[in-house]
C-alpha cells in the first residue's frame, strides 16, 4: 500500500492565540519589514531567494484553519509569489473565509517589502526570515561580486529551533499572583482615515546624533523616546481628560532574558505610565521615572510572572475544552479591555546587523505595525536609526511634536512617509 | 531633498507640502517616494444586491402594513417575512463562504435543514421536511461534494472534515425511522445508504488523512 504523506500541522504559540479572533479590517495585526537597496529590485531575483528562503522556514507555508477548540496552523501547498507592491500597507493577511499563506512579499523601485501576521511571528522572530530573504537575494543578484566569497549569515539556528514555541518551554506552571490594578489610561481620539488606511510617518535619523544626546540624559534610546513620545502625547491631551495617564505598551523580546532562537511569538508587554496632572512635564522627569517603571518591570520574576500568567490559561484544563466559538468571544473581550489598557506602543525591534560584503548594496531596514490608534517602531542599521509612525488618525500632530522635540535637539530629521490623502 | 522650514526637517519625495504641518515645502529637488499610490477604492456592492436588498424592505414592510390592515386571514404576513429570511440567511452563507465550497455545501445543508423543519412545525407538522426535503438536501449535498472535490482536484485535507460532517448528518434519518415518524421511507434510506456508502469510502481508503484531520481538529 502507498504510504499517503499527511500534511503537517502545528499549534498556535501562546502569544499567537490572541490573533485570530481580534483580525479586522481596522487592525489587521499585519507588520511590514522593508529594506532599501542602492538598485532597483530584481524581481525574479526576489522570486528565487524568497523560494530558497522559505525552505528554511517551513511554518512560513502555513495557513490558518480552526478546530473545535484551538486554531492551528496547517502546510498549505499554496506558493509564495513575489508581487509588485500594489496594496496599502499592512493590507489582511488572514481571513477565515478567504485562506491565504500568513505573509506576502512585495516590491517598489528600491524597496524589499515583507508583511507577515502577528500570529505566525512577532518581530523579532519575522527579521531572521527577512533578513535570510535579502541575503539570498543579494547574493543571487549580485552573483559575480559574490564569486570567490563564502558568506555567512549570523543565523545558526536549525529548522527545529525555529519552530520551537518557547512559551511552553518556559512555562513553570506557577499559579499567577494576582495582578495589580490597572491605570485609567489616556485614549487617542480624532477621525480617522477612510478605509481603514494607515498612515506611515517614518524619521531617518543619523544613530551617532541621537546617542550622543541620549547620552546627555543618561538613558538609554528605548526610554528616551518613549519619554519623548509621551511629551507629544501630553500636549495632545484635552484639558478635561488631563487626569488621565499616558500610557505606553512596550513590547519586550524574551529572547533576550531566555535562551530561544525560535522563529515564532516570543514576546511578552510592559506597560509604562506617566501622569501629567501630577507631575512635571519636564522631558528629564520624564525619562527619570520611565528609568525606574523599566527597572522595576524589566526583573527576571517579572517577566516570569508574564509568562505564567499567560500560558496558565492556556494549561487550565477547564478552559481547554471550551469551544473555539465561545474563547473566540471572551478573546475579544479581553482584547478590547487590553486595549483600554494603553495610549499607545513603542516598539524597538532594534539594531539590524548583515554580513559586512553586503552594506554596499543596502541602504536601511524599516518596520512598521498595523494599528487602529498610533503605533511607533524603531530599528537602526548601521548609522540609520528608522522611527515609523503607523497611525489610524488622519491628524498628524503627535509625529509633528514628536520630531520636532527632535529636529530642535539638534539632530538631523529625514521624513518619509505614504501618501494617504488624495494630493 | 525638500525642506519644511516649520518642523525644521527633511522631506523625501516629491509632494509639494508637509506630511506633518502640511506647511508649503522648500527647495525644489523631488526624490522618489517610497510607498507606490494606491487610490481609494470606495468598495461597493453591486446593483443587483441593492434592488435585492430594496426590493426585500418593500415587500417585508408593505405586506405587515397590508396584513395590520386586513387582519381577516391571519397573520399571513408572518409567512412572507420568514420566506425572506430564509432566502436571506442562505443568501448570506453562500456569498461569505464563496472561496470554500466544501463548506459551503455543509453549511447549506444546515441551514436549509433547520429553517424547513421550522416551517414544517409552523405549518401544521405535516412532516414533508424529515420526509422528503432534509434526507434529499443531505444526499444531493454528498453527491454534490463527491463531484466537486474530484473535478476540481481538491486535495484531500481541504474537504475530508465537510465529508465527514455530511455523512454523519445523513445517519440521522435512522432515528426518524426507528421512532417510526416517517410517512414515506424511500429518501431517508437513499440518504442513509449514500451516508454509510461515503463514511466506508474515506475509512477504507482514506485511514490515515481522517485520524490526521480528527488529531488537527480535535486537538486541546
């Protein structure tokens, strides 16, 4: 008899979980990496290197499907094909009704684009892949200069390690503590744009600039832009909501406190406030009291705690056998009080390194996030520091005062950004 | 580069005004821009959905309003309102599940199922739906899936559960005609043959994709 292959399936990571259910047109929980080349990009190039890269990654040919109580990802037999880049960004990757693979390719003039759902990774996890995708396509394009040299790619990590969900493996199966009550938080309002468009602001800035300022306030880049960011955020606030704090949802990489080099979610949130009724609005204030909610959150039982107080509803045997359609239910909600629970996010995703031979064909790498409020993300390649404001508001004023706080340090500010009104 | 001498930064590209102050830029050297432009589409239904759908309130309102003024035959209008929902929740199943047509099938026959046996009770129990309408829909339903899965080369994972789901369905006559409530058998033993004819076939041949799919769907 001949032996049927069945199509490989996998679960869904812990932090993956909150995905499916809380997708809409209004966020679709789709990030963009984009690199920017010297030359314009070669299409059947990308086409190969995307074809070699995605052997690498196999969740990366997955889609979506439902059970009766979990979502999962199955091996799709769909092709990966690179396009054009003729979406908006951050356009739905998943719809239940319409399946697709989790991520698209795309390309315009200079630029590399790739978009992935946040249920198959989280940043951190995404730029192995991107970062794999323009090796090959560097190296496939620019054939002949790369003749005689043998390059290496500063990621080791097997097929397995890549697919590794290290929630579970970190998980110690405490019982949560009971949490802290939760900070009546500030919440961006304004009309927003039509058909659930972002609008990109993102700033270049020279890194050498910006660290020697942050140095001046004796803080590092993450608080300090954070502290900036909710100065902007403060001159926004009407005077009757004044009472209220500014809060900012910081993702955390937990690769970076355990051992993991998984392809997957692996991340966990902290939440910084500052209130502005009450304390000074001075910038150094500011990045005084971020330093501690950093410190105080930052600890290794803190980010502990996180984990199991994540993945213990997870391992909760009553909850396990819930129907999807009813978690489906109490996941929204928890989404829309998680929501509640924050202004706005931060996100540094930080320095992106590439094999030395290859900065000559690279000029930078950005990350954006889909957002229904406004969303910053950051990440340098060598001098280039990108700040990418996502914004779901036609008003622009916070990305105003936030690089203008800049541009009157001193440092130098390049604008780019998308064209979302008909000029 | 352009320059916006208000927020005092640099703008690429080649727009004539600020994207943050939307102050008049200076300097005259354009750059590419770095997103294409994607024109809004102003997604909109189609004509034909509308005069459905205008086409629906009509009806629905006038014949309440007819029916209050001539309540001399009942609520007859009742009929007309459910007749339209009906058409409408199938309607809607058809067109949100257009890209799966497996479960789109299974979906159908649910549905179709359900609002029979309601107007079945509604009208005066005399028992055509489980006799003739349900057994029939499941059947034409399976065959339907049989045909489609094998001409447009579906692969075996993305029917199996829809398969499954529909011949378990089709056992269900059993009942009806255990308890004795059928008045004629001929469809329901058509439907049931067909249910077990189908379930053998992916048992049989199928073995190993339909514990697969069961580990998948059923997994904690």
């Amino acid at each position: 008899m001949k032996n049927k292959k069945v199509s490989e399936w996998s679960k869904l990571d812990n932090a993956a979980k909150i995905f499916p259910p809380n997708s809409k047109n209004s966020d679709t929980k789709v990030f963009r990496f984009a690199c920017e080349l010297y030359d314009n990009v070669d299409k059947q190039a990308l086409q190969q290197a995307l074809d070699i890269t995605i052997e690498a990654f196999p969740l990366y040919k997955s889609i979506i499907k439902s059970g009766l109580f979990w979502y999962y990802f199955e091996k799709s037999r769909f092709k990966a094909v690179v396009t054009e880049e003729n979406l908006p960004p951050c356009s739905t990757l998943y719809d239940k009704n319409n399946k697709t693979l989790l991520f698209r390719v795309m390309f315009y003039k200079k630029r590399i684009s790739f978009e992935v759902y946040h249920a198959l990774s989280d940043g951190a996890g995404a730029i192995q892949f991107f970062k794999t995708l323009v090796f090959h396509y560097i190296t496939i394009k620019y054939e002949s200069f790369f003749k005689d040299k043998v390059l290496v790619l500063d990621n080791d990590a097997s097929r397995t390690q890549k697919m590794d969900d290290s929630f579970q493996k970190y998980y110690s199966g405490n019982r949560p503590a009971s949490k802290k009550k939760t900070i009546k938080a500030y919440k961006l309002r304004g009309l927003k744009l039509p058909e659930y468009r972002i609008r990109v602001i993102e700033g270049v800035i020279p890194v050498d600039c910006i660290l020697a300022i942050v140095k001046e306030h004796k803080t590092s880049l993450t608080i300090f832009l954070a502290a900036v960011l909710m100065c902007a955020i403060n001159e926004e606030i009407p005077a009757r909501m004044k009472n209220r704090s500014v809060v900012l949802s910081i993702p955390v990489n937990l690769r970076n406190y355990y051992y993991s080099q998984t392809a997957r979610n692996f991340f966990g949130v902290i939440n910084v406030d500052y209130n502005f009724s009450t304390r000074s609005n001075d910038l150094d204030e500011v990045i005084e009291h971020l330093k501690n909610s950093f410190k105080e959150n930052l600890t290794p039982e803190h980010l502990e705690k996180r984990i199991n107080t994540l993945s213990y509803l997870e391992h909760n045997y009553f909850l396990r056998i819930i129907p999807l359609a009813i978690k489906d239910v109490v996941l929204k909600i928890a989404n829309n009080i998680v929501d509640k629970s924050y202004t706005s996010t931060l996100s540094n995703v930080g320095k992106i390194n590439m094999p030395d031979e290859m900065k000559q064909f690279i000029s930078s790498f950005d990350i954006f996030v889909s957002t229904s409020k406004l969303q910053a993300c950051v990440c340098s390649y060598e001098n280039k520091l990108r700040i990418s404001f996502t914004s779901a508001f036609i008003s622009t004023e916070i990305q105003r005062r936030f690089f203008k706080t800049l541009a009157d340090m001193g440092i130098p500010v390049n604008i780019e950004s998308n064209k979302v009104d008909e000029e | 580069m352009k320059y916006c001498s208000n927020c005092k930064v640099n703008i690429v590209g080649n727009r004539k005004n600020c994207p943050l102050c939307q102050e008049i830029l200076l300097g005259d050297k354009c750059s590419d821009e770095i997103f294409p432009k994607i024109s809004f589409v102003y997604k909109e239904h189609g004509l034909f959905f509308k005069i459905v759908l205008l086409a629906s309130i009509v009806i629905a309102s006038v014949s309440v309003a007819m029916n209050i003024l001539l309540p001399q035959r009942g609520a007859w209008s009742l009929f007309i309102l459910g007749g339209l929902g009906s058409v409408w929740a199938s309607m809607i199943n058809v067109i949100n599940k257009r890209n799966n047509i497996p479960k789109n099938i299974v979906y159908q026959v649910m549905i179709i199922s359900v609002i029979v046996i309601l107007w079945d009770i509604i009208t005066g129990r005399k028992g055509w739906s489980i006799n003739y309408v349900v057994p029939l829909t499941c059947f034409f339903a399976m065959i339907t899936m049989a045909i489609i899965s094998k001409v447009r080369k579906l692969f075996i994972e993305d029917y199996i559960l829809y398969i499954i789901i529909d011949g378990l369905f089709g056992i269900v006559p059993i009942i009806f005609i255990m308890t004795g409530i059928l008045n004629v058998l001929f469809p329901s033993l058509l439907c049931i043959v067909t249910s077990i004819i189908s379930l053998s076939t992916i048992l049989i041949f199928e073995e190993h994709s339909l514990w697969a799919e069961a580990k998948r769907r059923l997994h904690l």
